[in-house]
DNA sequence: TAGGCCATCTGGTCCT
DNA sequence: AGGACCAGATGGCCTA
C-alpha cells in the first residue's frame, strides 16, 4: 500500500493498470487527435506525427500496414511503455517503503528524485555506520577483537548482539547526548511487514520523522573531519549515536507499529 | 496562478 | 522483426 493512501495526495505512483484497448477510447485520446487531425504543422514533431499518421513513415513495411494495424501496433507498444513504467514505479514504491522515513496517511510520498537521493544518502550512512562499528568494536574488545576481524575481514556481526553491547557501552552512553533516546519514540509506519523486516535499523526517531527539512537529507553529505560523514538534516551516523533495538523482534515490533 | 510532479504517448535507438 | 529502453512533449493534478 502507498504511504500516501487517504491522504490528500491520492495519486498513485503505480495506478491500476487500465488498457482500454477499444479503437474508439484511443482515439478520444486528446494527443492522438491532434496527432491525426491537426493540420498546423509548424512543429517539427508534429511534422513527423503526421507523417505517421499518412503512413509515409521510413519504414516501408509500416506504410503498407493499414490504418487499423498501425493503431492496433500502436496500442500493442502504448501497453507495453505502460507495463514498464508500472513496474518502475513498483519498485520504486519498493524503495520508498524500506527507506527511513515516515510513512503514514498524513505523510506526503517522496518524489522519485527524492526517493533516489535519499536512498543514496542512506546506504552512505550505513556503510559509514558499519565502518565505525567495526572499529568501535575493535576499540572496545582490544586486540582480539581486531585479530578476529582481520582474520574475517567480512565477519558477520549480529545487528542484536552488537547494537546490545554499544547501547550498554558506558563510553558510549557519556559521548553523545542522542544516546539514550528511547526506540519507543520511533514512529516507523512500514505498510508490509514482512517487509518491514527488512535488514535496515531506524537511524533515529528524528531521521523517520523527517523532523529535519527534507531538503536537508537530499543534499551532499557533508565531509567532516572525522571518519564518518555527517549529513544535513540526519543525526550523527556513527554508532555511538543510533541507539538501535537491542533486539530484532523489538525492531520487527516497531516496523509493523501503525 | 506558477511551479512541481506525474502518467501517458510517441519516435528513435539499441539489443536479442 | 520485435521488444526494451530512453527522452521529449503534453496535459492533468496538487500545493504554496
């Protein structure tokens, strides 16, 4: 379901697909009237709209189609253009519900461009998150820790039993003042749950309620001195600061939290 | 009312 | 040859 269902902005991204296919709804279609019948011609799509139309195309075998196989030709790639923009927009509601921002009837969709750079910005985040994990977590378990990592340079490091053990760190808890936000705060409105299991954190109740500009989230990420960046609009994205759930089903328990 | 966003149609190009 | 992909054009809807 669209995070905008039963707001105001109704408009689907991906509509039920209607193929009308009757010759007679195609050509009460406003641009193929005047794609057949306008006689101005002073464009130059126009120009070749209406050589189209006359079947004077550079296509031989196109102009020898009758009128009513090229409208039937025409409607055949018309469906099919519909199709793909469909499923284009499908996934791009796909990325829109697993992106951390909040969903729900009184929240306006992100635009594609803002979906696409938002997403862009969030797989920066988290891939400098994990990178700060990992060396957090070097820090705090010493040299073995280290060693295990270098060892297993792609170690797999459970999200519960790691996001546990930095919530609880002591230095992690006197570094930054977001630490210790509850994830109770957290208003993640995901329409599927299933989905919403999906292997992301909420950053911060203040990154999914977009109480920054969404403007802010859409620019360059800023490049900090330090070894992460800080985006506009986000909080910190280290670890120290994303009090994540200690557990996943307190993060499945607030993904499917309406 | 202007501007943003979107769906749709369309012709061109590339690929299989 | 047919289908996928792309970009331009157009018109509708919505919001500030």
């Amino acid at each position: 379901m669209d995070s905008d269902a039963g707001s105001t902005c109704s408009r689907s991204s991906s509509p039920d697909l209607v193929v009308d296919d009757s010759p007679g709804s195609f050509f009460s279609n406003k641009m193929f009237q005047k794609y057949c019948h306008d006689d101005t011609t002073d464009s130059r799509a126009g120009q070749s709209r209406m050589e189209h139309c006359s079947g004077a195309g550079k296509n031989k075998n196109r102009s020898e189609l009758s009128k009513e196989e090229v409208q039937d030709l025409r409607l055949k790639v018309n469906s099919r253009e519909r199709k793909r923009m469909h499923d284009l927009n499908q996934a791009m509601d796909g990325l829109r519900e697993v992106m951390p921002y909040a969903h729900g009837p009184s929240v306006r969709k992100l635009s594609k461009i803002s979906t696409l750079l938002l997403a862009r910005n969030y797989i920066l985040m988290l891939s400098s998150s994990l990178e700060e994990m990992r060396k957090l977590v070097g820090d705090v378990y010493g040299g073995s820790a280290a060693a295990q990592n270098r060892s297993t340079p792609h170690a797999t490091i459970t999200p519960a039993a790691t996001s546990a053990q930095l919530s609880l760190h002591p230095l992690a808890q006197s570094l930054h003042p977001l630490v210790g936000s509850t994830p109770a705060a957290l208003q993640h409105h995901s329409p599927s749950a299933s989905l919403a299991a999906a292997p992301h954190s909420p950053p911060s109740a203040s990154f999914l309620g977009f109480h920054a500009p969404l403007q802010g989230l859409l620019k360059e990420p800023l490049h900090l001195s330090s070894s992460y960046r800080h985006f506009p609009g986000m909080p910190c994205p280290c670890t120290l600061c994303q009090p994540l759930p200690t557990t996943t089903s307190t993060l499945h328990s607030l993904s499917i939290n309406k």
